[in-house]
C-alpha cells in the first residue's frame, strides 16, 4: 500500500520477549516486511530476557531481519521503559513476540498520526487477530470476556485504553505520563490498562484502526492451567488497578463471590444455633446453582447443547477466579471493598450487557431455588 504523505512519521517498534525463538523470528520477518511496505523511518527493538542458548538464536535473528537486540532481566515493564527511553523515532509501537504483522501494520499505525484531524491524539490500537490451532480451552477463553479488548477496533472508535501486543502512542506523551509503573507488585498484567488510563485522564484520545492487523497465536492461550493462573493473577491486579485509579471506582451490585461470602457468614452461624446443617449448605448451593443457570441464560441459543452449556460453565469459573483474585487482594492490604466497589474502565458491549443480564438474573433465581431445595430436603428427610 503506498502511503503518499508529506512526511510519515518515525516509528520505533518494541517487543519484549522471553524464549519463543521460533515465534520472534516469525515476527521479525513481518516486521521487515512492513518496514519495506512503509515510507517512514522505523526500527525494531527486541528486549529479551531469555537464556543463553536461546538469547543466541534470538539475536541471530535479530542481525538477519535489521532489528535491535538487548538483553536485560525479565521483567517486562522495565523492557518496554528501556525501549522508550531507547527509542529513535517520535512514534512508539508495542507489538507481542508471538504476533505476526500485517504488512500495512506501520502505514495504518502512522496513518491516524499523519492525518492531523484528531485532536489530542494520544495512541492508536489495531485489531489483533487469533489464528492456530484451538482446542477445548480456547472455546472457553472466546467465549469470556478475556478476549474483548484485542477487537476493540471492530467495535469503537476510541477507548480508554488497549493491549499492548498491538498499540501504538506518541513518544512525548509516554514520557508525560511517566512511563509503565514499574512499582506494581506483580511482573505481568494490568501494565497496558494502567499506562491506557493515564493517557486518557491525561486529556489524549486512544483511537482504534481496523486495519492495523496483527496476528496473534492461539497456542499461548490453550492451556488450561496457564489461563487460569492468568486470570486469577489479572484479578489480583484489579485490585491495585482500583487503589490506584480510585476515580473510576464505584459502588457496584455484589459479584457471585462477594453474595457467596456474605451467605457464608449469615447461614454457618444459622445451622450452628439452630442444630440444622442444611443451612450451612445453603451458600455452596446457591453458588453452584448461580453457576449453572448462568451458564444455561447465555448458552441459550448460541450453539449445540450441551457442548455450549459447558463451555460456558468453563467462562464462569474463570469469572469466579478472576473475583477471588480480586478479593484476596484487597483482604491482603486490609480492604473489603472488591466486595461492593469495582472500577469500570472498560466500554460498553452488546455481548458485556447479555452477560450482565444473565448474571443478575441467575443470582436472583439461584436465592429462592436453593431455599426451595434445602426446604425439600427437610420435608423428605423428615418422612423418611
């Protein structure tokens, strides 16, 4: 694509990695491939923390494909501030090592900046696209909420923030917002939201480009152990995330686990005093049934049952762990509020609203259904 502007603006691209040798070598022919495509300056700066005998590869690649290496501890924020602070060119791209480029991803990037129509512009987000492999993690994970953000482009026009594998932003702007915040007690998750969300409360729009592609591979999202510790970590997150952008933060309608908790304290007693144990199954049962008749609001008529249904209890759980995460955070520096309180600072969706719905409905139909169950058990117990 030939993009005929006056002077299109120098780009620098950053990628952090560690390992995935075959994956950034992928990556590097992309890149120089929409290095080639673009009529601007640019460069690519690779900061790896890997081994040496991977580190040796990775370099390798980096002196056949034109791109800049540097080595330093894995610690990805304090990689993507060494980019910044090593950076040619006023534009900076963050871009994953397990993404490809789309060739016209620098002239799509660069167009939004070029066009001086926007005032303000902070940053430009591209659509990343999933291609591989799936399996039976993968139709969970797409079915979640985890994915929304990487397609913000087919959505919105401007947002508050987005991932890092495909975002680009002014160099100044970066540098007047301070940077990633390397002081967050965990070395993954909630860096893209945080750094988004100052440059927005900042003044500056982060505007969306359709057409500035990435491809992102599946297979570092389909094991199953490795997605929950992701989103049990980013909930852990969401909690500093809330301290730390406390403006955003209202009172909100109790999650599953914060009814589940507060059920917990009123029915144990309850069976204690009382001499029933049923009470004390009470929670466990209202939490079990939320589940399933959320799973079974959403699923209806989005597939083959019960394959769907399934899946959907699968969204669920990592719902629940990314609410766990959450709450022991907050009960870890002393604070209830993940209980009753949550920051939005993502926008607004058709598929985020159905899932809102059915979660609403589900917490209120599990209440009375257990209390009928745990009735029933009683009446039986007792004539038998």
């Amino acid at each position: 694509m030939e993009n005929n502007w006056d002077q299109a603006p120098g780009i620098t691209v950053i990628t952090p990695t560690h390992g995935r040798v075959d994956l950034v070598a992928q990556l590097l022919i992309s890149l120089q491939a929409a290095r080639q495509a673009y009529s601007g300056p640019a460069e690519v700066l690779i900061v790896d923390s890997s081994p040496a005998h991977e580190s040796e590869n990775i370099q390798r690649a980096c002196s056949e494909h034109d791109a800049i290496y540097h080595h330093m501890s894995n610690n990805v924020r304090q990689k993507r501030n060494w980019g910044i602070q090593n950076a040619k060119y006023p534009i900076i791209l963050f871009i994953d090592s397990d993404c490809v480029a789309d060739v016209n991803l620098l002239v799509e990037h660069a167009r939004l900046y070029s066009s001086n129509t926007i005032p303000d512009l902070g940053g430009v987000v591209g659509l990343t696209r999933f291609v591989g492999k799936e399996n039976w993690v993968w139709q969970i994970i797409r079915r979640s909420s985890t994915l929304d953000a990487f397609s913000y482009p087919e959505r919105h026009q401007v947002v508050p923030w987005g991932p890092t594998c495909n975002i680009s932003y002014r160099r100044n702007v970066l540098e007047k917002v301070g940077l990633f915040d390397t002081t967050f007690p965990f070395v993954l998750g909630g860096d893209d939201t945080d750094l988004g969300l100052r440059v927005t409360d900042s003044g500056y729009h982060i505007m969306t480009s359709a057409h500035a592609i990435v491809e992102h591979e599946k297979r570092t999202w389909t094991r199953i152990y490795d997605i929950a510790q992701r989103r049990y970590r980013w909930g852990r997150m969401h909690y500093y995330l809330m301290r730390k952008h406390s403006h955003r933060v209202l009172i909100d309608p109790p999650t599953t686990l914060a009814i589940f908790l507060a059920m917990f304290i009123l029915f144990a007693p309850t069976a204690l005093v009382s001499g029933i144990a049923a009470w004390a199954i009470l929670p466990f049962l209202w939490f079990t049934l939320e589940i399933i008749l959320e799973a079974i609001l959403i699923s209806r008529g989005q597939g083959r049952q019960p394959r769907e249904f399934l899946y959907m209890i699968g969204t669920c759980v990592l719902t629940i762990l990314y609410q766990v995460g959450t709450v022991v955070e907050g009960l870890k520096n002393h604070s209830l509020a993940p209980l009753y309180k949550d920051a939005n600072y993502c926008p607004p969706s058709k598929d985020g609203r159905r899932r809102g719905i059915a979660q609403m409905w589900a917490k209120v139909i599990a209440l009375p259904l257990s209390v009928w169950l745990i009735l029933l058990f009683q009446i039986l117990s007792r004539t038998n």
